[in-house]
C-alpha cells in the first residue's frame, strides 16, 4: 500500500495519478503498486512536476514498522522531516535542543 500527499497537485499531475490511485480525499492518493510501477511515477513526478512540487510519500518496507516514509521533490515549506529515530520512522517538525538534533 503505498499513500502520497501533497496540496495543490497541478491538474496534469493528479490525472496522471489517478490511474494508479484512488482519491479518498482531495490531494491524499492511496494504491498499491509494486517496485517498478512506482518507480515508473516517481521519475514522471520528478520529470514533469514544477521545480516546487513536494509530495510525501508512505509505503510498504521490510521493518518492525512496516511502512517507510519518503519525499518526492523539495522540502517545501511545511518543514517537516522524515527521519528515523531507534528504528522507527517519523515526520519530525521541529527540534526541541538543537544540540541532539539527529539530521
């Protein structure tokens, strides 16, 4: 299972990828792809999305979570960060002590 967020998908983008996802909501898209498809509509968003298209992306991984978490494009301006902590996978807005800030 594989879900993307993004405000303000461009028209041209979000028919593109409703091919491959259901909309639940405006600009949430959830699917299940395998490997190749998904790389196959990472490279057309990286190719075709304007130079400030950001999308967050939560798949399926191989860890004690089960799903990992990655962004397409810039950071954007929400200032979010996906890192993992102790092997568990976050979205971390903001650091509270800049000196044990692990990114």
């Amino acid at each position: 299972m594989t879900v993307l967020v993004r405000n303000d998908v461009p028209p041209a983008i979000r028919g593109h990828l409703k091919r491959w996802f259901i909309e639940p909501r405006p600009n949430v898209f959830l699917g299940t792809l395998n490997v190749r498809t998904f790389e196959k509509v990472r490279d057309y968003l990286l190719r075709n999305a304007p130079p400030d298209f950001g999308m967050l992306v939560i798949s399926f991984a191989p860890n004690c979570q089960g799903y990992a978490i990655e962004r397409i494009g810039p950071e954007g301006h929400s200032g979010r960060k996906p890192i993992e902590l102790s092997g568990i996978p976050l979205l971390a807005e903001s650091w509270v002590d800049p000196e044990n800030c692990p990114f």
